[in-house]
C-alpha cells in the first residue's frame, strides 16, 4: 500500500514536471516572440536614443528636395550615427523632380552621409515601370540607387529581369547588369 501511494507520488510529479515544461516551452516559443524582436532592434546597435512612430523625414541639397522617408516606426542610435526605420517608403526625385517611389519592410538612414539602405520586399515605382528586388542601397553622393541583388521590372512594354542595377538620378539612367534578359510585349524603340 505504502509503496503503490509513493508510485503514484513520484508518477505524479514526473507528470507535473513534463507538464512545466511543456507549458514553458510554449510561453517562450508563442507569448515572447515580440519581446526577442525588440530585444533584437536593440542589440543591433544598443539601446536606441530616440524612438518614434509615424516619421516623416526629407533630404534636400542646394535648394533641391532629394528625397522623402516616411515610415511606421523610427529607432535612432546617436553614437552610431544611424536611424532604423521598419515599413518605409522613400520618394527620390531625379534631374527633372520626377518621384521613383520605393516601399521596403526595414530601411537603414546613415544620419551622416544621408545614405540609404533599404531590404525586404522591395517595391521602387517609376511612372510605368515597377521594379522589384530585396536589397537598395542609395549613395547621397552620386545621388544614384544601386542593387546588387537580382531586380525584375515590369512595364507596360514588357519584362525585364538582371543579377544587378544602377539608377543614376542625376544623369536620368538606369544600367542593369548581369544575365539581363527581357521579354517585349510591344514595338520598343531602342534609339
């Protein structure tokens, strides 16, 4: 008798103990997924100096609107010289102050030299044409966007896709790179 009620103790808290695990684990694994994705934003950079939600940000050089950023949130590392933006768009404007407008999930604005990292489901729109790749970097300097990663573009005149790109917003082109292959829908005059 002693030892069946001592059995059923010790079942009891092996049970119990698989039982604290199991619901540990499911705490961690369901209920902590947003904490571990801030704590990651953190320790990107550290503790972030300054966080905003809806930003609005623009760039403008010798009297001249470069470019707008507007996103959902904004976290700023001062000693880094860096501001984190998650779902942004930004608006260049080339030569002519035409928009090229591109959204992506994270954008990463050097505060110093005004330069632009943009990834994740990348969406740049230029009149017709719709571009779209997972990487953009956009170099201040040379007022140029450039993507190293594979880009597709679609137009009303057809498909386009290359391993990589360059949009010069000064000079008003675009140089695609790498295994370029299109697909022509229409008549297109190429001089």
């Amino acid at each position: 008798m002693i030892k069946k009620n001592v059995r059923r103790i010790v079942i009891g808290m092996v049970l119990s103990g698989f039982l604290c695990i199991i619901l540990m684990f499911i705490n961690h694994r369901f209920f902590t997924k947003n904490q571990s994705d801030d704590n990651e934003k953190n320790n990107y950079l550290g503790k972030a100096t300054l966080s905003l939600d809806h930003v609005s940000h623009s760039s403008t050089k010798e009297g001249r609107l470069n470019w707008t950023l507007n996103a959902n949130t904004a976290a700023y590392y001062h000693e880094d010289a860096k501001a984190i933006f998650e779902m942004v768009s930004v608006t260049f404007f080339n030569k002519k102050g035409k928009p090229i407008s591109i959204s992506a999930n994270q954008g990463i604005l050097n505060t110093t030299s005004q330069d632009i990292q943009l990834t994740g489901n990348i969406t740049c729109s230029y009149e017709d044409y719709v571009l779209k790749t997972e990487k953009i970097n956009y170099v201040e300097n040379n007022h140029s966007i450039q993507s190293n990663n594979s880009v597709f573009m679609t137009s009303q005149w057809g498909k386009i896709q290359a391993k990589a790109m360059l949009i010069n917003l000064q000079a008003g082109d675009i140089h695609l790179k790498g295994n370029v292959e299109a697909l022509l829908t229409q008549q297109v005059k190429l001089l």
